[in-house]
C-alpha cells in the first residue's frame, strides 16, 4: 500500500529566509492562524499530520498548538527560533534542541515532542547525532538537493533504509524529503515553493513517477501557503524574493485538497512519522 505523510512547519512568514530583512511592521500580518483552516480540511477526511513548532513562537499561538494536539495531529519541534544551523555550533545547537524541547513540552505535554525538522533543512551529521542523544525520535530534515545554498548535507552511513524515505539507526530515525532527478537535478515535488508553483497535473504526474519505485510520499508545508493574507513586503525586496513568496499561493488549499482526493482515489492511506515507526519497534525515548 502506498502511503502519504503530511507535514507543516509553524512559522511565520517573516521567518523565510529571503524575507529576513523586511523592515514592515511584523506583528501587523500574521500567517499561523491560517492553520486552523487546514485542521478543518483534514478533518473532513480524517488525516493526521505532523506540525513541526518554532519554540520562540510556541506561547503566542499556545490556543491554536492546543487545537493541534486535541485534534490528535503530532507535535514536534522546528528548532528553538528560524536560524540557520550552520551559523551554530554543535555545543549551541544541542543547547538550543534541547530547550525547544522542553519548552514545547512544558507548554504542551512532557514527552509530547518525538520528532525534529532543521530550518531550511540545514542539518548535518553531527547535528542529526545531537538529536538522538538528546531524545528525539526521529528527524525529518533529510533532503538530496544540494543545489541548493542553504540546505545541509547528511551523512547518513550507519542508517538503514527500512522503507522509502525511512531510515533507522539503533532506535532514531530519518524521513526523508522527496527529490525527483529532472534534467539533471534533483527537483523537491511535494512541498514548499515547487508544491505551489507546478500545477495539479503536473503534481500527479510526478508523484506518479515518484510511486513507480517508492512506497512513501511526504508533504511538507507553512502556513503562509494556507492563507491568501498579503505578506507586507518592504520596498527594498527584490523582484524574485516577492515572487518566491507569492507564487501559487492564492489556489494553493485548493490544490491541496485536490491532491489529497487524487490520493486517496487510488487508495494512497495518510499516516504520521510514528505510525511507520510503530512497524519497527519503536520504543519511547522521551
């Protein structure tokens, strides 16, 4: 049986980092309430998924991670705030994994917290072996794109791969983000900007492709792709960064539910991280 795995990173939409330098009032848009809209689409299906949390913005939309967890979607951990974990050390990021942990935690439940996902999936190795040791289950921040500038490299010898996409080492596990090799490249297909840029048909298509020698598909999104809401850009931001964050996005819950008729039409079955964990064994770590 083929399976799909969705995924949302809660941040805001002055967390991407192309829009870093945006001098507009931040507190004045906000993007995570538009959560609240997919939670109702997913229940009318009955799909769960997993919302990777920025600690640093964990207490002001407490009521809607609250709504998350009662709904019975995963919790896990988009790291302490939105830096870029080359610009850490292993010693500050093992210090700052695990204070977002614990404040998700104290926040929302002790033990609550199984899974982990790098902004701009800018994990490496050693940071990955910092996870394990401190408590996560798993990561899903593996992505074979290195193309791109800001996303990390993981070595990931000693991992076995279980199923697609599913990696394993000594009880901690690995998702991985699905690329497809395109003219060459390796191409995301099933979130981010590329979700929003290809159109339905072309989606299918390539998750078509994708299912010929794989089993797994994983979405991932953010919540500034839920919402039509107008990001206040500032002038100095260029032509491409504003087309970056705004393409797709108008049609883009459409497309979504699209998507997720079309899977669930030819009898694709939507899980969590930790259900396909479950098939191994899996002991808890917290």
């Amino acid at each position: 049986m083929k399976k799909a795995m969705l995924t949302v990173d809660i941040e805001e939409w002055y967390h991407l980092e192309y829009l870093d330098s945006v001098e507009e009032d931040r507190q004045r848009v906000k993007m995570v309430p538009a959560v609240l809209n997919l939670l109702d689409l997913l229940d009318e299906y009955s799909i769960k998924a997993v919302f990777f949390v920025l600690a640093d913005i964990a207490e002001e939309y407490f009521d809607i991670l609250c709504e998350i967890k009662d709904r019975g979607h995963e919790i896990g951990c988009h790291g302490y705030d939105h830096r870029l974990l080359h610009e850490m050390s292993d010693e500050e990021f093992s210090y700052k994994a695990r204070e977002a942990k614990e404040k998700l935690e104290k926040l929302l439940g002790k033990g609550i917290v199984k899974g982990y996902r790098a902004s701009c999936f800018s994990l490496n190795r050693s940071k990955l072996d910092v996870l394990k040791d401190l408590g996560y289950v798993y990561d899903s921040s593996y992505i074979r794109f290195a193309e791109h500038p800001l996303y990390g490299e993981i070595d990931m010898r000693g991992y076995a791969r279980e199923q697609s996409l599913v990696y394993s080492n000594s009880g901690f596990y690995e998702f991985e983000i699905p690329t497809l090799r395109i003219f060459g490249r390796n191409i995301p297909i099933s979130g981010g900007g590329y979700l929003r840029l290809f159109p339905v048909v072309v989606t299918k298509a390539l998750i078509r492709k994708f299912f010929k020698e794989n089993d797994n598909i994983l979405f991932y999104l953010h919540p500034f792709e839920l919402t039509e809401r107008k990001i206040p850009f500032s002038p100095g931001i260029g032509v491409k960064s504003v087309f970056r964050a705004s393409v797709g996005r108008k049609k883009n819950m459409k497309k979504l539910k699209k998507i997720i008729d079309w899977l669930l039409g030819i009898g694709v079955k939507f899980v969590v991280p930790s259900d396909l964990i479950e098939q191994y064994g899996m002991k808890d770590n917290s």
